[in-house]
C-alpha cells in the first residue's frame, strides 16, 4: 500500500460508545495530523505529532484521545462523544512539517 | 493567529470558460502556501506549493501563482471533471500544521 490509509471509512457511534479511528502512512514521513472537517467550516487542526511527540493540541476537548506509537501509525481514540462531534476526520502526514499528504478520511456520525 | 480567506465561496463556469478562485491570507513568516483539490467523500488532494511571492507552478490546466497577500489558482479551458472543492492552505513560522480556509466549490457544466 502506498499513501496515507485510514479505517474505518464510516463509523456511527452512540455518545456512551468508545471507538477509535486508525491511520497508517506508508510514505516514511516523520510527522503525522490530525484534522477535522465540518460542513461550512474550513479544516481545523486537532494535533500533531511530530517524531511520535505530540508538538500541537488546538484546545481540543478531552474527549479525543490520540495515540502515536510510532511514526508511522497514529489512532484518535473517542469516547462519550456530543452529535456536534459528527464530521470527516482526517489524518495527514508530512516530512519536516512541509508538504502534507491526507488519508481519505473517516466520515463519523454521533448519534 | 494566521488567517485564510477564499473567494468566491462558488463557482458555476460553461466547459471551456477560464476562471480564477483567489485566497488572500495573513501569516507570520510564510512557510509556504499550499493549494489542494477535495472531491466529495475524499480526502484533499494536493495540487501546488508556493514558497515565496512571484513565483508561479503550472499543472495540466491549473496555474497557481502568489504575491504577499494573496493567491490566484487560474484554471484555463475546465473540463467537466475539474469539478471539485479547492482548498487554499498556508503554514506559518510558528505552526506545526496548516491553516486552511473554506474552500471554492467549483463546478463546471458540460
């Protein structure tokens, strides 16, 4: 495989439900994202991770948990979560910060 | 904070009718400035990066150009499959990750 492979694709989840989304790169990129995409609302950046440290955490709530065990792989772990949560999730990776490759993305629905 | 803001938020061209989509941005220290392309239920697919003000990348019918405030991504003769959103993104000197803006939505009419 090659690129930047999320699963699931789909994912429908109660709010006492805990889940977790999984990301995997194959491009041997030393940083890796992950971002959520809303309708009418531009991308926004939830953490970053770079060399398995996590650098960023844009005031993300505590509900979304990421893990990084190593750099290639990278989980968002979810748990009670709101239907304002519904939206694409998406990972990306990057070496040295610069020029970003993004999975297909996760399309998450709380109900 | 850095800031992304794009224009027109929709775009309805005839096949064959050239167009420009604009993204005009405020960063501190620009890192680079990205351009990608989003087709429903996809991820972004990237298209251009651009480092620094005057400098211009062409691909197929695409040409991306910049200044120090804004962006212009010219789209010449689109056929039917251009048809996507166009994401306009920057990283700043002191980002880790990239600030995007809404997107253009594009659609081209056979």
């Amino acid at each position: 495989e090659t690129g930047v492979t999320q699963t699931p694709r789909h994912l429908v989840m109660g709010m006492t439900n805990k889940k977790s989304l999984k990301c995997e790169q194959h491009l041997g990129h030393n940083a890796m994202y992950w971002y959520k995409q809303s309708a009418k609302k531009p991308l926004e950046l939830m953490f970053v991770y770079n060399f398995k440290e996590q650098t960023e955490n844009n005031s993300v709530p505590s509900r979304f948990s990421p893990e990084c065990p190593n750099s290639s792989h990278l989980f968002l772990h979810l748990h009670t979560l709101q239907p304002e949560d519904s939206a694409l999730y998406l990972c990306a990776s990057s070496q040295d910060l610069v020029g970003y490759t993004f999975g297909s993305g996760t399309r998450l629905t709380v109900v | 904070e850095d800031q992304v803001t794009q224009s027109p938020e929709a775009l309805r061209l005839q096949e064959g009718e050239s167009s420009s989509l604009n993204c005009s941005y405020t960063v501190s220290g620009l890192r680079g400035l990205f351009w990608y392309r989003q087709d429903p239920g996809k991820g972004p697919e990237f298209l251009f990066t651009l480092y620094s003000a005057g400098e211009e990348k062409e691909k197929e019918r695409l040409k991306a150009t910049l200044t120090k405030k804004e962006s212009f991504l010219h789209i010449t003769a689109p056929k039917p499959e251009d048809s996507a959103t166009y994401l306009c993104a920057v990283q700043g000197g002191g980002a880790d990750g990239l600030t995007f803006g809404k997107g253009t939505h594009l659609i081209i009419q056979p």
